[in-house]
C-alpha cells in the first residue's frame, strides 16, 4: 500500500487501502525500505561466507563497501590522508 499523508489525514495512493483499528508500519517510499535492506544484507552476507568472490576485503563491512561501490550505490564514507593525517569524509566536497 503507498498513501501519501497530508494536513487533513492520508490520500490513498496504492494497493490495499488502510484499515481502521489495524497499525501499520510507516516508512518514507521516497528510498529502500527496510525489507529490500533486510534482502540485500542477507544476499551480501552470503556471498560473503561463501568466499566465492574476488574481492580484497578483510572483514564483511569492507566486502560491503566495495561491492556497494562497483555496483554504483554510492558510498558511505572514503579516506583521505594529507600533511595533517588520515582523514574519514561521509560525503564528497563540491566545487573544487
């Protein structure tokens, strides 16, 4: 179901339409829901154990970076070093 909530209660949007006096659990349709996550974790986890992968990684968070990146979902975080140390960025600077 996918009903979009606005100052005057909800616009029914898709699927099964909400029933009175039942709960559900609201989660934001603009990214992954918790269940693709929960998926996607689960196969990635797999493929881990199975050691059936090329990839140079030392523990499963390191496995997960490197197959979000190639896969092109982004990153979560990269690492720089300059005169003043290693640094950890969430998130690339623009404009330079």
């Amino acid at each position: 179901m996918r009903i979009l909530i606005t100052p005057t209660g909800y616009v029914h949007e898709s699927g099964d339409v909400p029933v009175e006096g039942k709960s559900y659990f609201l989660e934001d349709a603009t990214s992954g829901s918790l269940a693709q996550s929960k998926a996607w974790h689960a196969l990635l986890q797999e493929y881990w154990r199975s050691g059936q992968h090329s990839y140079d990684a030392h523990s499963f968070s390191d496995f997960r970076d490197l197959v979000k990146r190639d896969l092109g979902a982004g990153f979560e975080a990269y690492v720089y070093a300059d005169k003043n140390g290693l640094h950890k960025v969430k998130k690339p600077r623009r404009g330079t």
